[in-house]
C-alpha cells in the first residue's frame, strides 16, 4: 500500500475510533458535524434521528401486532404471530443451514415495504454526501426493520429475549464494470469470499441446534437476485466439514466448495425485498455482485447477528479493550433510547471490524491529513 494510502487509512482510523468512545466529542471540522443531529435532518429532511420518534414508533407496532392491547413503552415483546412458527424455522436451520421467510402477516408486510422504501431514501442520500452506506445506522429506519425482523424471524429461531450483537453492516453495491479491467474497491462492495462467521460449536448447542444466527434483509426495490448481489450458501447437507470444528479445514471453506457435488450444491438466497435470509453462522456463505447487464438495481442490504439469551457473547473485531470492543450487545427494549453518539459507535465498529474487506478506507473522508482532533469529555 503507498505511503499516502497508509497515511489516509490511519487517520480514518482514528477517526471512526474516536466514535467508539461515546462519552468523548471529537471538536474537529471534519468531525463535530457528524454530533450534530441538523446535519443528519438535512441531508434527509424525511427521516428521523430521534430515538423518543424511534420508541413511539416501535410501541405503536408492539400495539397494532397485540391488537390494541396495552403494551409498555420500556418492553418491546416478540410478535406473537410467530412464536407458533419457532419449530419449522429451528427444523429448517438444523436440516439445510438457511432459511429465507417473508414478513408474517399483512402489518408487518406494511410496516417493512414503507422502511425500505426510506431506506433507499436514505442511502441515495449517504452517497451524494459521501459517506458509506454503514452511516444509514445513524436514522431510526433500519432500526425499526430490524426491530421487525428481531421481533419476528429472529424470536422464531432463538426464542424469546434473544440478543443483537454488535456487528450490524450495511451493502449498498455497484455494477461491476463490462470492460476487463481491475475493479476500484469501494466501501459497501459484497464479501466476494466464501467464509464462516463462527465455526460450528461456538454457535449450536449440544443437541444442534442454533444459538446464533445471522439475519441479513435487502432493501432496495426488486430485492436480491441472482444477478443483482443475491447471497449464495453451500447447505450444511453439502458440507463435510459443518460439524467438524475442530478439523484443519473446516475454516478453509475452499475444501469444502472443493468436494465433489459441492459447486452444484451452492444456493443462491434470491428473494423480495424485506424478506429476511436467516442462516448459521457457522453456514458457507458469500455476496453475489452485481453483474453488469443485471436488469436490476444492485442490491442493497442490512444485516446482524443475533444470539440466544443464554449463549456467550460473540467476538467481531477481537480484543477486551475498550476501543476494540466498542458499543456492546443490546437486548431488545435498548432500542428505546438509541442516542446519536451510541449509533455513531455502532458504525464506526461496523467500519473497523470489517475494514479487511475494503483495506486503506476507499473513499472516506472524515478526517484529513491536516486536520488535529481534540477532545473534551
């Protein structure tokens, strides 16, 4: 990497874990407009920041799912129209590794269309100014449609009281380029690798079942498919190495997609938008790109990690410390009081932790070499 590239790496760096200390305010020009919620609703008048509009509207839909009932604004409770369903989910989790499920019923259905419809709002915003798609964290939207599908797919498959990790990300793709030259890395871009999350025993319990899960949404208009980015995954049923944690090469997903019949086995999870994909994090997966001559948008995505309440803790970015950690998990009624400085935290770890998909920082800009950064509590 040249020099300069070193040098801009380092001061994004610095700057995005300066966000990770949420009780410091970083008085930098580069910096200090991001503190401050008018900058946010004026890059996009339509959508909040708010996290007391964030709480109401989370309440408002644990009321129109119980029927009116009264709910508490300090308890957001699972969505009783798919408890019922916890068993053909863990069975499809346990039998092939994945699963893809539509919203539940007709609100939710509702409710997702119209988020994803401002989430485009939102990201098309992100790119005029600049600034990666993991920002889109900062407006209550994606919240709430993880609250959908936290409420909904995730209590499916782990229960009640289950937990979001702190690895949330965002994709927002771009059409490769027809002509054979090198691609310009972007921050955004799909995760071209075939890899693990997790390695078997660190997400399934004893009797196989999962205990963690990866939950990943498109947003844009025509959803995932296979021209478009669309994820691909080789089922566990097609893997010999799943169950093998401690093999040599159950990490080495290469040997896996090496086995004869494996190639053919690969599925690709195309489905609408706001559908959610669930799969185990132990599962071989990959982005799709999108293709040139795709004649869709290309696809644009939120995902997150959620885990049972009695599993340990997953470990995305490694390290105690508490710049390398950051912002920790949050259990489901955190979402009533999301401060601006907590989700900044929670994208500049989006940012770092996968900062080895898009090496030296492509295209940020939230410090530059001239600029001196001072803090005060």
């Amino acid at each position: 990497m040249p020099q300069s590239m070193v040098k801009h790496a380092l001061k994004q760096m610095f700057a995005l874990q300066s966000f990770l200390f949420e009780d410091d305010i970083v008085e930098s020009d580069a910096l200090s407009k991001l503190y401050d919620v008018e900058y946010w609703h004026t890059l996009v008048p339509e959508s909040s920041t708010d996290s007391s509009e964030l709480r109401s509207a989370l309440l408002s839909r644990v009321m129109e799912d119980s029927d009116n009932n009264v709910a508490s604004a300090s308890t957001l409770t699972p969505s009783s129209s798919v408890l019922s369903d916890n068993n053909a989910v863990s069975s499809l989790l346990r039998e092939q590794g994945y699963c893809i499920l539509p919203p539940a019923n007709v609100a939710a259905s509702t409710a997702i269309s119209k988020l994803c419809k401002e989430l485009i709002c939102i990201q098309t915003a992100l790119q005029a100014e600049g600034l990666p798609p993991q920002f889109i964290y900062v407006y209550n939207a994606p919240w709430q449609l993880l609250a959908e599908h936290w409420r909904g797919p995730a209590t499916a498959a782990l229960g009640k009281d289950s937990i979001l990790e702190a690895d949330m990300n965002c994709w927002a793709l771009r059409k490769r380029i027809s002509t054979p030259t090198v691609e310009v890395p972007y921050i955004g871009a799909n995760f071209a690798a075939s890899h693990r999350d997790q390695i078997y025993s660190a997400c399934h319990d004893d009797d196989g079942e999962c205990t963690s899960v990866n939950l990943w949404t498109p947003y844009n208009v025509g959803g995932a498919t296979s021209e478009n980015g669309a994820m691909r995954v080789l089922p566990c049923t097609s893997d010999d190495f799943f169950y093998c944690p401690d093999h040599p090469l159950h990490l080495q997903t290469s040997a896996s997609l090496d086995v004869e019949g494996a190639a053919e086995a690969v599925v690709t999870l195309t489905c609408a938008s706001g559908d959610a994909c669930l799969w185990s994090p132990s599962l071989i997966h990959w982005g799709g790109s999108c293709n040139a001559d795709a004649t869709d948008e290309p696809r644009q995505s939120l995902a997150a990690t959620f885990r049972s309440a009695n599993a340990p803790r997953s470990q995305f970015g490694g390290g105690d410390s508490k710049a390398a950690a950051g912002p920790g998990p949050m259990i489901l009624a955190d979402l009533n009081d999301l401060t601006l400085q907590r989700r900044l935290a929670y994208v500049a770890k989006g940012l770092l932790a996968y900062s080895h998909h898009f090496p030296g920082f492509p295209g940020l800009k939230l410090a530059k070499e001239h600029d001196e950064m001072l803090y005060r509590k």
